[in-house]
C-alpha cells in the first residue's frame, strides 16, 4: 500500500467513500487445490493471485465507505467487498511495514 491516503470524500456511482487508499498491489490467497499450476511442468500451485495497478489495468484501491463497507476495486472491477460491521469478531490485524494481513 502506498504510503498517503485520502480522507476525503468523493462520488463513486452514489455510493460515498470515507477514506481512499491507491495501491501499487494487492494479493489475494488462493485455497490448495483452487490454485493453478504456475506452469505445466511445475508442481508447485500457486498460493496466491497478485493484482498490479497499471495504465491498462486500472488502479488499485482501497475503499472505506460510509455504510460500513470495505471494498478493493481495480479500474471499475470489484475485487473484493467485506461489510465492517461487526468485524471486531473476525479481523485480524498485524500491520507489519507496510503490509496488512487479514482473514475472515
């Protein structure tokens, strides 16, 4: 994640965002065997699907919106959405650099 946020709010298809974060990639895991192999001769899967913010792509952010929501879009793609509310039950924060890891 890029260092500098954006507190300020701004109209995404009506929907307001609290807080915006530009990333320069985003990881998501993959479960064993969901993943595909790298290549045919290799026997190692792939654990996890890495999203880069380019010009052709889009770029990468993260969302915090007024409703409770986090969503991780690239261009106009939903990558990801999970609701806040309640989340003290289930996410995990341990910030290292500048690298967040959570599980639902």
């Amino acid at each position: 994640m890029e260092s500098g946020s954006s507190t300020e709010e701004h109209s995404k298809d009506s929907t307001i965002s609290i807080c915006v974060w530009k990333l320069r990639r985003y990881g998501r895991f993959i479960p064993e065997g969901k993943a595909k192999p790298k290549s045919s001769a290799s026997n190692v899967n792939c654990a996890w699907k890495i999203f880069e913010s380019s010009e052709s792509a889009g770029q990468l952010e993260l969302n915090i919106l007024a409703s409770g929501h986090l969503l991780v879009s690239q261009g106009q793609e939903l990558l990801e959405g999970f609701s806040l509310l309640d989340a003290q039950s289930f996410f995990e924060n341990p910030a290292q650099s500048q690298t967040v890891c959570y599980s639902t």
